[in-house]
C-alpha cells in the first residue's frame, strides 16, 4: 500500500511540467523590436490621470508561436488586485489589439505581456512581459513611438 501514494506522485510530476509556459521579459528598449504597438486615443488632457491606450502585439513570435492572449495584471501598493485576458482583440495583416481604458492611481501597476501558444512544439507557450504600462507608456511618448489616433 505504500507504493501507491509514489507512484501517483511520479505521475503527476511530469503532467506539471508540460503545463509550465517559459517566461521571457522584453525591456523597453527592444518592445518595438518585438513588434508591439502602443497608441493614445482620447483627449490629451485626460492623459495625465488615465490610460486610453491601443496596445497591440504581432500575430507570430519569432519562434513562429502564435499569439492567443495579451494579459493584463493589476497591483496596488504592491498586492495582487487582478489578471485579466484582453481576449476583445481586433485582428489586422500582422497584428492583433486591444484597447485598454485604465485610471492612473499612485501605487497602482498595470502590468502587460501577451501569450504565444507554440504548437507541435516541445515548448507549450511562451508568455512575453512587456512591464509597467505606464512606463511603456513613457517610453513611447518620449522616443516619439506614440501614435495617435
């Protein structure tokens, strides 16, 4: 009867890792390298208290995986407020976007990334971190990247 419970433990053990995802983060220097867009919609007075940003990312990584998500975390303050899935994406030739509409709060941290599935393959997903959406946003405001719509 002892070996039951070993057993079920080596079993489970390689189910574990094929559901694991490799995580690479993109620095912002190398964010449109990677092919992702960032442009500001709305009234520029209100950028100053809230992002109204069109993020979008290209359909095929460089490893050739498709992308399925992009991702969006929450934190205030340092603690876990939220994980969403911007699955409203709209689809162009090279890309897919979403939008994201957000109130600017200090201590309150945006971060973005996007899921690639990568099928028959021996990776199953790559997650890409972008980071903070509100240093992407500065970023791409002061190297003249943000387009505007």
């Amino acid at each position: 009867m002892r070996r039951l419970p070993a057993l079920i433990l080596i079993l489970i053990i390689p189910f574990q890792g094929s559901a694991s995802s490799d995580v690479k983060e993109i620095p912002l220097s190398e964010l449109t390298g990677f092919g992702v867009h960032v442009a500001q919609m709305g009234i520029k007075e209100n950028r100053a208290h809230s992002f109204n940003l069109l993020f979008s990312v290209p359909k095929v990584d460089s490893n050739n995986c498709s992308v399925s998500d992009i991702e969006l975390t929450i934190e205030k303050d340092g603690q876990f407020i939220a994980h969403n899935f911007l699955s409203n994406m709209s689809e162009s030739t090279k890309d897919y976007s979403s939008h994201i509409i957000a109130a600017k709060a200090e201590g309150l941290i945006f971060t973005i990334g996007a899921r690639y599935s990568c099928e028959n393959q021996i990776m199953n997903s790559i997650f890409y971190s972008f980071g903070d959406l509100l240093e992407i946003e500065k970023h791409y405001t002061a190297n003249g990247l943000l387009s505007e719509i």
